[in-house]
C-alpha cells in the first residue's frame, strides 16, 4: 500500500499520509514521498486545491527518531546524514508554499515537533477536537530549531518560544486562537469540513489563486513601501487577463463567470 495516497475529485487532490504504526512519521520515504507529490503538483493546472491528511490516530508525530538514532552510527556521527536530512525537511515545507495550489492540513490526534511544522507549512489548516500541538524535541535534549521557522511565522513570536522551550503541548482550541489553524471542528466533521474549504478555493479562478499565492508570500518577507510597489505590479498583471474582466463583467451581470483559464 502506498505510503502516501493520493485522491483527486472536482480540482481537489488529498493527500493521505498512510503510515499509521509510526504516526505518520516524516521518515525518509515519507519526505520522498511527499517531496514527489509537491514535484507533480507544480506542473499541475488541473488541481486547484489540496488536502494533506494521515491515517491512524495522529496526523503527525514528526521526524522517524529510530531512522535519526541509526544514522548516528555512520563515522561522522550522522553529521553529513542529519544535514541531509533537514535539508530535505526544508524543501518539503517550503515547497508546500511555492506550489500554486493552497494546501490545506486535515490535523488530528497530534501534530507534534516536525508535524506541528508541517501544519504550520501549510497555507491553511482544519483542526478536530482535542488534537494537540507541540514541539516537543527538547524535551529528549533536541531543540526544534527547523519547526521553529515555520511555527515563529504563524504564531506571536513570546508564543511560539514558550512552546519551543517548555515542550509542553497547545490544544486545537488554543491553536486556533493564535492563528496556527483556521478552525476547529468536531472529530466527525473533520473531513467534510477540510473538503468544504478546498472545494470554495477549487471554485476560483485558478490563475488568479496562483498568482495571489506567490504574492502573498513575497510580500511577507519586503518592506511595507516594497510591498505596495511589488503587489500593485500583480495587480495590474491580473486585472489585464480576460478571465479577470470575465469575472468582472459576470459579477456586475449578476451571473457566474465564464473563465476559460485552467492554470
């Protein structure tokens, strides 16, 4: 059975993570496995959304320690594996957020240490009940410093740090207070509910999505001034597409737009 399944229906593709005996652990096949879905996805006009979930009782547990433990035993002490290895995990996260589709985390049982990272990674994330956030990794003597970057992007920072050095776990409902996810919902509704929000994002107009997407990020790291300049640029660049007066047009007509534009 394939480690990580994938779905597709109506310009939604969801992503299963299908490890459950080891919490759906970013081992390395599992970042393989997702770094060749983010690969697809890139080139992929077809899918507008997407939906990353696991199976079992957690959604994710973070990085495979028994894989961590057993690359020590190279004769640098893991030091080239380990470096590998993060930069793996790096590419991973960031690439969640170069692909043109908002992903959207489907999170239960925990999402812990590299796990909190990727539901942080995500552009969007739906939480069940009594699902618990950490980063835990300094309660074994292993500070979370790489879930940190995503974690410090989402959540104020006194937050974020509490977290990070006290290894203690923040429910849903606190999560969803700090901005990690966008809301929370009962176990039973947890599916259709992360399902409903990617069918609404699938219903836009791609292209406009995409190039919202990767402003969206950039604008985040300028100056305000820079922000301004860069995104009116967008802007222009948007309002100039057909599908864009389409959709204009439509609204003031009161009708639904004819796009033709898949990408």
């Amino acid at each position: 059975m394939d480690l990580l399944q994938r779905t597709d229906r109506d310009g939604v593709a969801q992503l299963h993570m299908n490890a459950p005996e080891r919490l759906n652990a970013l081992s390395d096949e599992m970042l393989a496995a997702l770094q060749a879905q983010i690969d697809a996805l890139r080139e992929d006009n077809s899918t507008r959304a997407v939906v990353l979930s696991g199976a079992g009782k957690a959604f994710c547990a973070g990085h495979d320690l028994k894989q961590m433990t057993a690359g020590r035993q190279a004769e640098d002490g893991g030091k080239a594996y380990f470096k590998d290895l993060f930069d793996r995990c790096a590419q991973v996260m960031m690439g969640l957020q170069e692909i043109p589709q908002p992903v959207i985390a489907q999170v239960h049982g925990i999402a812990t240490a590299a796990g909190c990272q990727l539901v942080a990674s995500c552009d969007m994330a739906v939480a069940a009940e009594g699902t618990r956030f950490g980063v835990n990794g300094v309660n074994i003597g292993l500070f979370c410093s790489t879930p940190m970057v995503a974690l410090s992007r989402n959540i104020p920072r006194k937050q974020a740090f509490e977290m990070l050095t006290t290894g203690q776990f923040i429910s849903a409902e606190k999560a969803e207070a700090l901005g990690l996810v966008n809301r929370v919902v009962p176990v039973d509704q947890l599916e259709a509910s992360a399902m409903a929000l990617a069918d609404m994002v699938a219903e836009k107009l791609g292209a406009a999505v995409k190039i919202g997407k990767q402003a969206f990020y950039a604008q985040a790291q300028m100056l305000l001034d820079k922000a301004y300049a860069y995104t009116g640029e967008v802007m222009v660049e948007n309002m100039l597409w057909r599908d864009t007066e389409e959709g204009i047009s439509a609204f003031l007509e009161k009708r639904p737009p004819n796009w033709t534009q898949d990408s």
